[in-house]
C-alpha cells in the first residue's frame, strides 16, 4: 500500500474487524477505480482518522482530494455519505426535515444523521462554500462530544467509527474563510500541486495501452497550463485532471486527439483570451496530423 508502515496497516484490519458494518450499507462503501498516490499524505490521514479525529483537506484544483476521501472510505471498509454544499444547503439537508409518512409526521434523515448513527464516512464536498444555518450543525457533529441535537426529536450519540472529512479549494467562486472554531475541529492536511512523477503515475495506470512518449505529452500540457494558473496567467478552468483524463479516454474511443482536447480542457474556459493561451500551450505539446492510433497503438477492446 504505497509504501505504508506495517503498524498503520495492522490497525486499519484492526479497525474494519472491530466495528461490524450491517450488511444492508455494503453498497455505500466506495468502490474507486483511481487511487491516490502520496505516502505521507495516505500515512497522516490514516493515522488521524484511526485517533478518532476528523481531516480536512485542502489544497489547489486536481489534487485528489475527492479520491483521497473515497479511498479512505474504501481503505477502512465504511459506508460513505456525502454532502456538496452550495447556496440551498442547510441544517435540514444534513439533519433531516419533517415529512408525512403513514398519516403520521416523521422524521426524513439527512447524510450528516445517517452517517452519525451508522458509523459512516462523512464527506463535506467544498466546506468553505458552507452556509451559517450549515455550519451550525458542522460545529454540533465535529465537536469532541459527538452528539447532534436534533430540534423536536432526540439527542443523536454519533457511533464511534464515524468521521468527518472536509474538502476545500480556495480558488472557487463563493467560497469563503472559514472561521476558526470549525477549522480547529480538524485535523488539516494541506495538499500539493501535483507533479510531474505522480501524474504520469495516475495516467500509465489509467491508460496501459497508450504510447508512453505521448502520454508525456498530455501530461505537459496539464503542468503547463497548471503553471500558467500559478503565475497567475490564466485562471484554472482548464487546468483539469478529469478533462484531461477524460480527454484520452475520447481518443482511445477513436476520436482526433486534438478534438478531444478541446472538450477537455480548452472547452472548461469560456474566455477567449485565456481560450488562445490554452489552445497555444495544446499547439506546442499536439501534432495536428496525430489520430487516436498514434497514440494507442495496441488499443484494447472497448466496452460499455
């Protein structure tokens, strides 16, 4: 497991055998199909989370943060709820609201209570773009004494393999500072821009029938573009990991690579100022002759 210490490894097992999960919530434990690669980052994560503490993680665009959560779900064998906030998220998309079922009013659970009472993995998708009504009942859960109040119901005890992760990304329009008696609820872990080693890592994963020699060029592109975003040339609507992945995945289907690359990335940005820039950066990295098969030779069979 990428180089994981023995011990961390012998307390996750611990873990997953020590808390039973009901079989009827199997189907809400992650199944990735992408793995995040960083050592350190895997090590602190597991170690918070095994020292019954909740992580947020922040960092800039396309640095795993939403894979690093669903492999933590996957890693210690819990049911995964998770919650995007957005301007029409509050207390009641989390806690529940009152609805009338059997002639009678009940209460329909929201994520943040069923994941309290079911040992789940919380994921708070954009915390910093979180209401006050929002953040109100965030306090109540990721407080140390990990009971929720529920207004006319009960006082709900949080089952004790339950955890919070937070994800967050400064750049995003609406997104805010969050204050100082949430973020100390956390345990944070800051993520790095990714690199140039570990991108080419993801995709020689992701694409084993493509020509390595290109695939360095596709990756070029997205460090050039996540470069010029730095330097604060561009913004980073383009700088794209899941367009760029997405973008192979149309050129391995057959489709011209400089066609695919622009619905991946070019596409994201809707400036044409900053459209010439990208489109230059593509000029310099794509041949206009290249088709599908120059970059997948030994194309696989595609299925569905």
């Amino acid at each position: 497991m990428q180089g994981i210490s023995e011990k961390l490894i012998e307390d996750i097992l611990y873990f997953r055998k020590y808390f039973d999960l009901n079989k009827d919530l199997e189907y809400r434990i992650t199944k990735s199909s992408t793995y995040f690669y960083g050592k350190d980052i895997l090590s602190m994560c597991i170690s918070a989370i095994l020292e019954d503490e909740n992580i947020l993680l922040s960092g800039p665009k396309a640095t795993g943060k939403n894979i690093l959560a669903d492999n933590l779900s996957e890693i210690f064998g819990r049911p995964q709820w998770n919650t995007s906030f957005h301007i029409n998220t509050d207390s009641s998309t989390l806690i529940g609201t009152d609805t009338f079922i059997d002639n009678e009013v009940k209460l329909r659970r929201g994520s943040v209570y069923e994941c309290a009472i079911n040992g789940g993995f919380g994921v708070f998708d954009e915390i910093n773009m979180a209401k006050n009504d929002a953040i109100v009942v965030l306090h109540s859960a990721l407080d140390y004494r990990r009971v929720i109040d529920v207004p006319g119901y009960d006082r709900v005890g949080l089952h004790p393999a339950t955890r919070f992760i937070g994800t967050m990304n400064y750049e995003y329009a609406g997104t805010k500072e969050l204050n100082e008696a949430l973020v100390s609820r956390f345990m944070v872990i800051d993520i790095p821009a990714i690199e140039e080693d570990k991108l080419m890592l993801i995709l020689k994963e992701e694409f084993k029938d493509a020509e390595e020699e290109k695939l360095i060029q596709f990756a070029g592109i997205f460090l050039d573009l996540q470069l010029k975003s730095q330097n604060g040339e561009i913004s980073s609507k383009s700088v794209d990991l899941r367009g760029l992945i997405g973008s192979l995945k149309a050129i391995r289907r057959g489709l011209e690579p400089k066609l695919a690359i622009n619905m991946g990335m070019t596409g994201k940005s809707f400036d044409l100022y900053e459209k010439e820039i990208v489109g230059d950066i593509i000029k310099t990295r794509i041949a206009d002759k290249w088709e599908s098969k120059d970059i997948f030779p030994n194309k696989v069979k595609m299925s569905y």
